[in-house]
C-alpha cells in the first residue's frame, strides 16, 4: 500500500470522466500530492459484491442527464454516448492499455485521451482501433500497445489493483482513497483534494 491518494477509475463510468478532466487541478489547488491514477476493472468489483450500478437501472437517463449537465457546466464538449453503452461498450482492453502507459509514465496522458474517445467523441473502447488512436494522442506506439495488453504482468497488475480496491472497501467509481478515508463520486473530489492536503 501506498501513502499517496489513489483515484480508481474505469473507462465504462461517465462520472470517472468527468473526475479525471478535474482531480489534478483540484489536488494542485488545494496544495495535496497529486493522486495515483489507478483504472480498475468496475465489471469485475460489481461483480464480486452483487451491485447493480445506475447505468443499468431506472437511473439510467437520470444519471446521463447530470453527466451531460455537469459537462456543459464545466465547460467540456457536449457528451456523446458510445452506442449500446454501458454494458455493450464494457471492455478490459482500455483498463489493461492504461496498466502498460503508466510503465512509460504516460497514464494520464492516456487516461484523458481514452476518455475523451469515450465520452465527448462517442467511440467504443471495446475496439481495439479507438484504443490506439487514444495511445497514439500520447506517443505510445500501437504495435507496442496491442503487445502490451495481451502480456501477463499487466493483466494480473489490473487484477490485483482491482482486488485491492475490493479490500480497501471501493463499491464504486470513480472513488478516491485518501489514507483509510474513501471518497466516491465525482462530486467528492473537493473533500478528497482537502483531506489530501491535510
């Protein structure tokens, strides 16, 4: 474990979006360490404590209501939902080719990109072509990055980054683990930048 904050994320969650476009000026604003941005796999974590998220309840046009409301208050391009999201456009392959752009130091870079595909471009990350193009916003090679995820280190490092988020109590995304406190949900990241600074 670490000292550092940790912000969970997964590329299937709007609200994990909308927090990675803001938690580094927030932390920076409020004189914190910047957080270690850490995708983890939401299917899975859903999984193993048997929850249904928003997206795929009668919350669903609520919620992309907000997300969309959120958006255009913070003056991001208007959201555009990947076709049959969530549950068809859910895929590990965004996850594991984030786990291979922090070995290059290049996960934000990445993670922004990759969202940005998502959420204010309306591509899948489920294919593996609008993956790349979001490696190749950030100078990752995408011969590199198709080899990349399909290796063992990665797959178990987004394994075991998932069941640690499990053991630290994570149920959702994005959430950001500030010592043993966690903080879940974009409109959180306030008090997490704050109990970070200390």
């Amino acid at each position: 474990m670490t000292d550092r904050s940790v912000f969970h994320y997964d590329f299937s969650s709007p609200f994990s979006y909308l927090a990675a476009e803001r938690i580094s000026g927030l932390f920076a604003e409020a004189g914190a360490e910047p957080p270690i941005w850490q995708p983890i796999s939401f299917g899975h974590l859903i999984g193993a404590i048997g929850k249904t998220p928003w997206s795929m309840g009668p919350g669903k046009e609520a919620g992309k209501a907000e997300v969309e409301r959120r958006a255009a208050e913070r003056g991001l391009p208007a959201v555009r939902w990947p076709r049959g999201w969530p549950r068809e456009t859910y895929s590990l392959i965004p996850l594991r080719a984030a786990i291979f752009a922090a070995q290059s130091g290049r996960i934000i870079a990445f993670t922004l990109a990759a969202f940005r595909q998502a959420f204010a471009a309306g591509r899948e990350l489920s294919d593996l072509d609008n993956v790349l193009l979001a490696a190749a916003a950030c100078e990752l090679h995408p011969n590199a990055v198709v080899k990349g995820i399909e290796t063992r280190a990665v797959k178990e490092q987004l394994k075991l980054a998932t069941e640690e988020a499990l053991g630290r109590g994570v149920t959702g995304v994005p959430t950001v683990a500030v010592g043993e406190q966690l903080y879940w949900g974009d409109d959180r990241l306030e008090s997490a930048a704050a109990a970070a600074a200390g």
